[in-house]
C-alpha cells in the first residue's frame, strides 16, 4: 500500500505541484506563508521528495535555514502527522 501512496505522490509533485498549491495547503492548516516563502518551499519539494520518500530526511536541516522557524516548526509538525497516516 505504500508503494501505491509513493506512486500518487511522485506523479502529482511531477505532474501537478504548483506554488499556489502551497499556499492553498498553508491556508487549510490555518499558517501564514509569504509568496517568497512558498517559491522556498516549492522549490525545495522539488528537489528533495524522492529522498523524503525514501526516508531521506536530512534536506530538511537547508530548509530549516530558508525559511522563518515558526514556518519550519509548523512544516515538520504537518509532514510527521501525514507521515505517520501513510505508514498506518
């Protein structure tokens, strides 16, 4: 079932992701992002998802020094809580 979720991922950050994307997911979950901080965080998904995927975690500690540490606390929270949902 991972593997299935993995598949959907990759193809939508390939195929789909937009900034905007990323500020629409920041509104949902109630958090402030400034438009330079959304282009950071696109960015970096896109560089780093497959290792992310593949358990990879340590591209986080260059985002943690991109970005506001409010905004990098609240990214952790929200990738440990669906992460945790993808294992189940």
């Amino acid at each position: 079932m991972i593997f299935i979720y993995k598949n959907l991922i990759i193809n939508y950050i390939n195929k789909n992701l937009t900034v905007d994307d990323i500020i629409n997911f920041a509104k949902k979950n109630n958090t402030n992002i400034s438009n330079s901080e959304s282009i950071i965080i696109y960015n970096f998904i896109k560089r780093n998802y497959q290792n992310i995927l593949n358990g990879d975690e340590s591209s986080f500690n260059t985002l943690k020094k991109e970005i506001d540490p409010s905004l990098y606390n609240k990214i952790i929270q929200l990738y440990m809580k669906y992460k945790s949902k993808l294992l189940l």
